[in-house]
C-alpha cells in the first residue's frame, strides 16, 4: 500500500523563489554571484532548488558534498564537471580547459588516458592552476546563464571550500549563478564553513537566502496538498508542535500514519522522532529489502546498482523490486544524471538512523564486506574509488589495507592539489601502519611526503617534524639519496621560516652527506641549491656572488657529466645572474640565455619562467631595455601557454614594471587593469605586486589619496612587497604635508630593517639592506634629524659595490644632494645630475624626470644668471617628458618651481644659535611676517616642513612666538639686508 507523503507542490517558499529569479537575472546580465540558501535540516533547500530547476529553461548542473571523512577533495565540483561533460552539443572537457587541461587530468583521470605530470612544488600556483581549469570548463557557452548547485556544503572538504571563495571572485563578469546549500544548524564558529563566510563577506560577496520553518498556516496548506483534504485540527497542532514546521519531518511523521489508514489519522498514532518514522517504514518490508537497505546504509549517502548486487547475492530483478519498494517508501531516491544506476538516501537523517541501529561490531562486518566487494568490482582501475576503499577499510579496521589505500588516497589529493586532504589520508596511513607490522622504509617515504604536504599548506613548523622523522629513518637505513634531499628540504624550510645559518647550513649537511657517493643527481642539485641560496643572497651581500658562482660551476660540471639538463638549467641561471652582479655582465647574459634555451628545448616550464625572469631582469640592468621588455613580453605569452605556473606573477609584476620605467604608461594600465580583474588567470604570487605597481601608478598621475589606500594595505603584507610600499607611503604622507606620520613609518622601516639583518636596535650594519631605507634617508633630513640621515648613507656607503655606474652609486648620489641642498646646492646639482646620467642610461623615465626636477630645485638656489638658465632648460626638457605619458605629480612640481628673487647681495651671518642655513631663511621669511603657507611656497617645500622648521627655531631660540623671533633677529643682525 502507498504511504507517499511528499507534498506535491511546495507551499511557503515565494520569496526565496523570487530572491532566487532576480539573482538569476543579474547573472544573466553578466553580474555572476555565489548565493548560499541556509537552513536547519529537513526545512525544504534542495526542495526549493528543485522547484527554481524546474521553472528554468536551461540546464541545472549539481553536485552534492557528503558525510564522508575524510571527503573526496573536490567531490562535488568533480560531479559537476562530469555533469556538464555529458551535456549534449559541448566541447570536451580538454577544449574547455584550455591550457590548464592538464590540470582537470588530474581531477578526472577517466578524460584521458595520460600520465599526470610531477607536481611542480607550489601549492598557490598548481592550485590556482586548477581552479582555473575548473572555472574556465564551467563557464557558459554562448549567451545563456548557467545555473550551478553545490548541495551541502556543511559537508565540503577544504578545498572545495577555498574552490568555491575562488570562484565566487572570478564569476563576477560571467553569466553564472552559483548556489549553494548548507545546514545552519550544524555551523558553530569552529566549523570551517564560518571561514568561508567570513572570506565572502570580507569580499563584498556574500548573498545569502535564509530559510526558516513553515509557519502553521502554510504547514496546514501542505497537509492538505497531501492529504487531498484539510487535516483535522488536532493533527495540525500535534503535527506542528512535534516538527515546529520543518517540511521534511512533517512528511517523514505523517508517511506511517498514511500508510496505516486503517487506524485513523490521530495524535496518539504519529512517531515520535525521524528514527521511530524510518524504523517503521521498514518494519514490514521483506528479508531481502532489508539486506538492501542495510547495505546500503553502510556503503553511504550513495550507492550504485552493481555495488548493491555484489553484496547482497541477489538477482538483477530481485534487486531491482527491492529498490522500487524502497523508492515507493520514500527512504531513497534515484539520482538524476549520473552515469550508471545510482540512488541516493532521500535524506542522510534516513541513513543515520539505519546506521545507527546496528550494532557496532555488524557494521565493521559490514564494513569489511564493502571494502571486498569494492576491490573486486575496481581491481582494474581501484583509484576511481581509492577514497571509498580508505574509508571502508578504516571502518572496518582492516589495517593493512587502510595503510595501504589512505597512502593512495594521500597520493591522488596530492595530485590534485587538495595538500590538506593529502594530509588527512597520510596521517590516517601512519596510525593504521602503526598498529600493524610497520616497514621502516615505507614509513619514512610517508614521512616524507607528508611533510611535503605540510609545506605546500604553509605549515612550516609541520612540515620540518615530518621531514626530520623522516631523515633519521633514512640515515639509520643508509638511505643516503633520500636523506640527502630531506636535508634539502629541511633548508628550504628553513629559509622561509626566516632561518637563513639553518638553512645553509641543512644545505651543507646534504652536500656532506653525497660528496662520498659520487656524481649523482642528488649532489648536483645540492651544490646548485648552495649556489641558489647564495644567489639571493647578493642584494643584501656582494660577497655572496663569489659563493653562487664556484657552488655553481661544481653543479654545471656535474651535471654535464650526468647529462641532466634540468640541472644545468638550475646551475646556469644562478651563474648568469651572479656574474652579472659581479661586473661579469656579457658572461653572465650569455649563461641566463643557454639557461633559458635548455628549459624551452627540455621542455621545463618552471626554469623556463625562471629563466625568462632573470634574463629579462638582467638585461635592463645593462642597459638593454627594449631587449628586456620583448623578452617579457614572450615569457608572460609563454607563461600563458602553459597555464601561468609557478613564478609567472612575479614575471609579470617585472614587465609591468619595466613598462612604468621606460614610460609606456599606457601599455602597463592596460595590463594592471586586466591583472585587478577577479577572474585573471594568473596567480600573482609575489605578495601584492601589482598592488604596489598600481599604487605607483597612481601616485604618478597625482592621484594621491587612490595610492594610499592601496598601500595601506600593503605595508603589512608579503616583506619584499612592504619594503617598496612603505617607501612609497612615506613619500606620500610628505607631498600630504603630514610629515608626523612619514617620520614615524621611517622609524618603523628602519626597525623592521635591522630586525631582518639580526642586529642590535642601535646598530646600523645593514649590509646592503640599507639601499632600502631611501625614503626614511629623506625624511629625516625634512624632520631635522641630519645626523642619522647621515648615519644610514654612511651605512650604504660602506656596502656599495665598487663599480660607481652601479644602483647603488645612483642611489648615494641622489641622497647626497638632498643632503647637499641646504649648505651646497651647485653640489647637490652636481650630484643629482649625477643620479640623472645612470638612471637615463637604464631607460628609467620617471626617476630621469624626477632627477631633472631636483636638479633645476637645486640650481634655482644658486646665484647667477647661468643657473637660472640651466635650471629653465631642465624644467623645460622634464615637462617635455612628463606631459606626453602623464606623470601629474611631477608635473605638479615642475610647475611650482620659479626662479626666487635676485640673489643677495650679502649673506645671512652665520648664527651664534645653532640654526642651520636653512632655519635662518626661514628665519628671515617669519621677520617678514609670513605665513608657514607662504614660507614654503618661497622656499619650494611642503607646508608641513615649513612648520617644522619653525618649531625647531623657537625651540633652539627659547621662544614661544613667531613675533619673539623675528624681534629677535632684528635686533641680532639675523635678518637679511636688502
């Protein structure tokens, strides 16, 4: 007999349709959005979205997350793309991922019959990489939306999760509705759903549709939908107090009362929970439907036809009748669009309470005949299910095959990027070898890859335990290859913990542990790993160029006799780039181009990209720009190719870059632009980048308040990243006039600089760090504080490389003359002229323009008519080339500076009170009564500095009054003669 008690239409739920359609149709309009629909259990989600599908004239694509753990990575965008694979008229999978099918290879191993390629080693790029992969195959084809469900996303794994952040960016231009579903009763702050909240909400992307319980006038209209009649008011109000509106209980408490007609519809007959309804609607069913639904209680959420009748002995038919009275009950459903005969619980409430009625030891049983029935079903291909397998193997505390499937379980979420997934299934692989016969080598080949997986999530601390267990299992087996690279590793991690002696030093000991063994691979990589440290090493200590070359030359030999290219690769690129520091410029050009032609001949993208970087960086040190530009250009076009791996962002901040400085402006706004948009396919892992460059940019054209904004956010972030944007936002605190703040981020940067270089507080052996304290150098000459502007170029004076057409020499010269402009400003011209004469040899447009301003600052101080004239003609020519690209603030300043009045005809003496030249301009100016505004506009300096120098005159002068000091220098002769 029929006990349907599903509501044939849905009753209360027209707001959230109509929420839903409007969503739908700024999606259509090109306005993407991510819309998560909440919810307790059971009050009607996936029924609302069914009803929304169904009013659609186009395609709904879903996938479901299930209580599975630990979960597939990426489980339900996998069932959506097989979904939108199997949709009529479309490209393949591998036309639609373009460049990045390599990548959905991994995730879908059934498109193709490939080999996966070798993880390149950077979890940011390779997952960006495949979410971009994802995203490029989900996108609409032609002009109709595409509607995208995720149920249950309480469930999600992390990486779908970081998928569905990711997603929710780059969707914003496409014509792609994306919902999700989740339980918000089963969200606590600790839930790692509360993160993705968070994230969305942070990014302005947050769209949320709340449903709550049916009221009792709509919980009345469905019992009447159902029962084809109004229902009896003491139903209704025993109905309504026990499920408090909640649809899906509703109908799971009236099913048995419907199928029990006989009795009437009373209070005293409704179950008293989901548990008591279920257990009911399967108490009459016969032996075999029972061991079909059992099983398929323990196999979970899903289960397919073939699995069912490998476990229960049955026939086709006779399985087949056990479904339907199973469908006709309401306990399960068929799953719409999936390949093979596949059925779904019609709620996971259904399946726990089956679940939970057997005894623990029958469903480890139970457990056991899954795991068997698995592996018989896939011995051909066990990785389509390798998760399933883990999961029934650890349920079933089989130990051998736990270990064994939760390493291969590890080893596919590695493949696929989903390192936090790998984690889980490798850490379960150990605690399974544990409590079984543990084999020595096999436990540190886990080890390792575990604390592979732990520094691709950025778990440094993680990472080095695992590596460090797995070395001293490696060095009591004599494992001295594989030892050899843990220490490798050891030193990677602890460069980025900062640790740079430890890292060097793990470096040695792998070099210590191979020089024995002979030529092999593993020692080649090893002195190239020494010549690599080293290499980063230079900007900070010249010393080290020396280092980077003879470790590489000991690799490149090496290498050659081992005829490992990647190796000679690695070598070369670090040798070009330290011989070009050393003065070695044609060699080491030379060795960057043969480096960058083996990875494009070997086919190495990574060191390709590497090579294209360096090459490209190094070829505008020398002078070579249009050389260098090109050749980014065919990097960042190469890098696209390939699916912007590792380092690309970094490659393409250079170009943009190299493009701000040979002033072709509108070329880098053009791709800033195209970099800012959400769903720009390369990761730009460099910590903000291109952040700073359109901060820069933005300052350039006088935007100032624009710039500040985006470096505010910066100065915290990624260290190479906040060096440049805390110089640039002291520069702008100066032009605002608010030299309070430009002094205290001076004073900040010079701490965090000696933080870097491990000195005391009052050191200033910096090293080569202190080229980047320019802007506090400025500063502290604008706030009076002379003697420690001093201090810091001394500090770079004494690390400067020799050759004196260097950056550094550049950078000296130009703080010279800044040093120079109050006592000396024909000298500070010299030096600034100086500066100009490198900069205009590089190409670099904008510190030409800037230097030529500063130059005619200085000369319009100097007496004599040739003066004047040299500092028009210099206005005259930085006009020229500031006007045509847009530079505003230069601009702004250039058109500031006017020529003072006729020299003096006798100098202010000297005063007996420590003022500096130029307090007693300042000094003269007060005796004339002007305004700090009006001070700075005679002298060609900021308000703000106006005012400090008028500050530190009456402190020096003990006065509390403008009005004291000019009297003052009146009657002390101070004031200058006419």
């Amino acid at each position: 007999m029929s006990n349907r008690a599903l509501a044939p239409t849905m009753v209360g739920r027209q707001q959230p349709l109509s929420e839903l359609a409007e969503h739908l149709a700024l999606a259509q309009a090109g306005a993407g959005r991510l819309v998560l629909v909440a919810g307790e259990a059971g009050v009607g989600k996936t029924r609302l979205l069914r009803e929304f599908a169904r009013s659609l004239d186009l395609t709904v694509y879903t996938g479901h997350c299930f209580d599975e753990r630990p979960a597939p990575p990426y489980g339900p965008f996998v069932e959506l793309l097989r979904a939108v694979a199997q949709a009529p008229g479309g490209p393949s999978l591998d036309q639609a991922a373009g460049p990045w099918a390599d990548e959905l290879r991994r995730l879908l191993p059934e498109i193709t019959q490939l080999a996966l390629a070798e993880p390149l080693g950077n979890l940011p790029t390779e997952r960006h990489r495949l979410f971009q992969a994802i995203y490029q195959t989900l996108c609409p084809i032609g002009g109709a939306a595409r509607v995208l469900i995720v149920e249950d996303l309480h469930w999600a794994d992390e990486a779908s999760q970081d998928l569905l952040h990711f997603l929710a960016r780059v969707i914003a231009d496409e014509r792609i509705l994306l919902i999700g579903t989740y339980r918000s009763d089963e969200i606590n702050r600790l839930h790692p759903l509360v993160g993705l909240i968070a994230r969305l909400v942070r990014d302005r992307r947050f769209h949320e549709i709340r449903l709550a319980p049916l009221g009792r006038d709509d919980l009345a209209e469905m019992l009447a939908a159902i029962l084809d009649k109004p229902p009896a008011p003491d139903l209704l109000a025993a109905l309504y107090e026990r499920t408090e509106g909640n649809p899906f209980f509703a109908e799971e408490l009236l099913g048995p009362l419907i199928a029990d007609q006989g009795r009437g519809l009373s209070d005293a007959a409704i179950p008293i929970s989901i548990r008591e309804s279920v257990l009911r609607r399967a108490a009459d069913l016969d032996e075999p439907t029972v061991t079909v639904l059992r099983a398929a209680a323990v196999i979970g959420r899903r289960f397919d036809f073939d699995l069912l009748l490998r476990l229960t002995g049955l026939g086709e038919r006779a399985l087949l009748t056990s479904l339907s009275a199973l469908v006709e009950r309401q306990l399960i459903v068929e799953t719409p669009g999936e390949a093979g005969d596949t059925y779904s619980f019609r709620h996971e409430l259904i399946r726990a309470a089956l679940y939970e009625e057997m005894l623990r030891r029958e469903r480890r049983m139970r457990h056991q005949e899954v795991l068997r029935a698995l592996e018989e079903l896939h011995a051909d291909s066990p990785e389509a299910v390798i998760d399933l397998l883990a999961y029934h193997a650890i349920q079933a505390r089989a130990t051998p095959q736990a270990a064994r499937y939760s390493e291969l379980a590890g080893d596919r979420a590695a493949a696929i990027h989903a390192y936090r997934a790998a984690l889980g299934h490798y850490e379960a692989a150990l605690e399974a070898a544990e409590l079984g016969a543990d084999d020595p080598r096999w436990r540190a080949d886990l080890l390792s890859r575990l604390g592979q997986s732990a520094f691709l999530i950025g778990d440094l601390a993680r990472a080095s335990g695992y590596w460090r267990e797995a070395l001293a299992l490696y060095q009591r087996l004599d494992g001295t290859h594989r030892a050899a690279d843990t220490q490798r590793m050891l030193g990677r991690v602890a460069w980025d913990q900062g640790k740079r002696e430890e890292a060097f030093a793990h470096a040695r000991a792998a070099l210590a542990t191979l020089e024995g063994a002979g030529p092999c691979r593993e020692l080649a990589m090893a002195y190239s790993t020494l010549s690599h440290l080293s290499m980063l090493l230079i900007s900070e200590d010249q010393a080290s160029a020396a280092e980077c070359i003879v470790w590489g030359e000991r690799a490149l030999a090496m290498a050659r006799q081992l005829d490992d290219r990647a190796a000679i690769c690695h070598a070369l690129n670090n040798i070009g780039v330290a011989k070009v520091e050393s003065g070695q410029a044609e060699a080491g050009i030379a060795n960057l181009e043969h480096s960058l032609a083996i990875a494009l001949d070997a086919d190495l993208p990574a060191d390709a990209v590497r090579a294209y970087l360096n090459l490209g960086g190094k070829l505008s040190q020398v002078g070579r720009h249009d050389d260098s530009l090109a050749l980014q250009h065919e990097g960042l076009a190469y890098a696209a190719r390939h699916g912007y791996i590792r380092g690309s962002g970094k490659l393409f901040g250079v170009l943009v870059y190299g493009l701000f400085e040979a002033g072709r402006w509108d070329e880098a706004d053009a791709l800033l632009a195209d970099a800012l948009r959400p769903s720009f396919p390369c990761l730009l892992d460099d910590g903000g980048l291109a952040m700073y460059m359109r901060a820069r940019m933005l300052w350039a054209r006088n935007r100032l308040a624009e710039s500040r904004g985006l470096l505010e956010h910066l100065i915290d972030g990624d260290p190479e990243t906040a060096i440049l944007a805390t110089g640039m936002l002291i520069f702008i605190h100066r032009a605002q006039d608010d030299l309070v703040r430009a002094e205290a981020l001076a004073d900040r940067m010079v701490a965090q600089a000696r933080d870097r270089a491990g000195i005391a507080p009052d050191s200033l052996a910096l090293g080569r760090l202190a080229f980047t304290l320019t802007a506090p150098v400025e500063i502290y000459l604008d706030v009076g504080r002379r003697n420690e502007a001093l201090a810091l170029i001394a500090a770079m004076e004494t690390s400067k490389v020799a050759d004196s057409a260097s950056y550094e020499a550049a950078i000296l010269a130009e703080l010279r003359g800044a040093t120079d402009m109050e006592q000396s400003p024909r000298r500070a011209a010299e030096h600034f002229a100086a500066a100009a004469a490198f900069w205009k040899q590089r190409g670099a447009v904008p510190d030409v323009v800037r230097l030529g301003r500063r130059q005619a600052q200085a000369l319009l101080r100097c007496d004599g008519a040739d003066a004047r004239a040299q500092a028009r003609q210099l206005i005259a020519e930085a006009r020229a080339i500031a006007e045509p690209i847009g530079y505003a603030y230069e601009r702004a300043k250039l058109d500031a500076l006017e020529p003072p009045a006729p020299a003096r005809a006798h100098p202010a003496p000297r005063s007996p009170d420590g003022l500096t030249p130029r307090e007693l301009e300042v000094l003269a100016l007060i005796t004339r009564g002007l305004s700090n505004r009006a001070i700075a506009e005679a002298l060609v300096i900021s308000e703000k500095t106006a005012e400090v120098h008028v500050r530190n005159i009456l402190a020096k002068l003990g006065f509390s009054s403008r009005t004291q000091a000019a009297t003052y220098a009146v009657e002390r002769g101070l004031s200058p003669r006419a």
